[in-house]
C-alpha cells in the first residue's frame, strides 16, 4: 500500500501537519492496508481511505478545543481519532465494543508510539454512560467525536446530559442523516459546518 494517495489528500490541510506526524500517517495508512481483510475499514480504494479516513478526519483539527482529553464514540478503525491523536496531540479515549476493531485501535495506538495518550474502552456507548466510571470520564472531556454511529435517542439525551457545558460534540454527517438521527429537539445547540462531503455537525449542551 503506497502513501502516494495519502500524501495528495494531506496538500492544503490546515494548519499544516509537521513531518514526524506525516510519518505516524503513512504509517497507519499502510498498518490498514495490512488489516484490509479483517473488515477494520471499508473504503473501496486507497484514494477513498486517503480522503476520507484522514484529511476528512484532519479537516476537524480546527473545530476542536486546544486541550483534552477527548472522547470518541464507536471508533471502529480509528477515524476520526487516530488521525486528530497524531496531528493534533491530546489525550482519547476510543469507545469501541467490537473485538476486532478494539484490537486493531490497541495495536495502532502501540505502533505509533501513542499509548501514553490512546486508550481503548471496549463498551458501548449506553454500557459505558450507566458505569459510574463513565460518567466521570465523559464529565472531564472537553470534546467528543463520532462518525458513522447512529445513536439512540436515550443514548442522545445521556451524552447531553453528561457533558460538560461548552464541550462540543463533533459529528461529520449530512443533513439528511442529522434529519434521521433520534436526536430531541433542546438537548443541544447546533451548528452546521460546511465539510468536502456534507456537512460537520457540531452540537453542545443546552444549559
């Protein structure tokens, strides 16, 4: 697996990415081109990983508070996480139930040198929000991130009340699926950021 696609899709992302953390990129970009058959990723060719595994995950860089830790949600093969952890530093925490995917994130996390910073949880989101533990963890975190999870409308209502005040929940999506999602009207303000595909939605807690 070349990083020839991946070092297209990184020209204009700002700000720009320091060599060490284009290496750690390349790195995982080729670590999941190892993992193809396990099902960690489904993008169809190395361009579409490129695009939309790291620079749509990079693009958020921007939206995100300067200081962690941050939260993901259903991290499956580490996007929007793994990419935000290398270029953008900060401690995560991957919420992630599925076996293989958690095992998959642990091992990145090892390989790239980001273990100190990345550590897997393998709950689901409604498992780890009844923990007492996981309250606390998500009342400390100033962001959350998800992609590619459709939340529950008790699951909705439990993040909103257990983040703290101001600590966004970035969600890149589209207004159809924002249209879709179980999601009360009052839980959060909203804000649609315009993105390469769709939008990035951006909620925080109504107080």
């Amino acid at each position: 697996m070349t990083a020839g696609p991946l070092a297209e899709a990184l020209s204009g992302v700002e700000p720009p990415i320091p060599p060490e953390a284009r290496e750690q990129l390349a790195h995982l970009f080729r670590m999941l081109g190892n993992w193809r058959g396990a099902g960690i990723v489904g993008f169809r060719s190395e361009e579409d990983l490129a695009l939309h595994y790291f620079r749509e995950a990079l693009l958020l860089v921007r939206l995100l508070p300067e200081q962690g830790p941050f939260l993901d949600i259903g991290s499956g093969g580490g996007t929007p996480a793994l990419p935000l952890a290398i270029a953008g530093g900060g401690h995560w925490l991957l919420l992630e139930p599925r076996q293989v995917s958690a095992a998959f994130l642990e091992m990145a996390a090892d390989k790239l040198g980001l273990s100190a910073r990345v550590r897997v949880v393998r709950q689901r989101l409604k498992e780890f929000l009844n923990s007492g533990a996981g309250r606390a963890e998500l009342a400390r975190v100033s962001a959350v991130t998800m992609r590619a999870v459709k939340l529950q409308r008790g699951e909705w209502a439990m993040l909103a009340a257990g983040t703290s005040a101001g600590a966004p929940v970035i969600w890149p999506t589209s207004r159809a699926a924002r249209e879709r999602a179980a999601l009360e009207s009052g839980l959060f303000s909203e804000e649609f950021v315009p993105a390469d595909r769709g939008i990035v939605w951006v909620g925080r807690r109504v107080k």
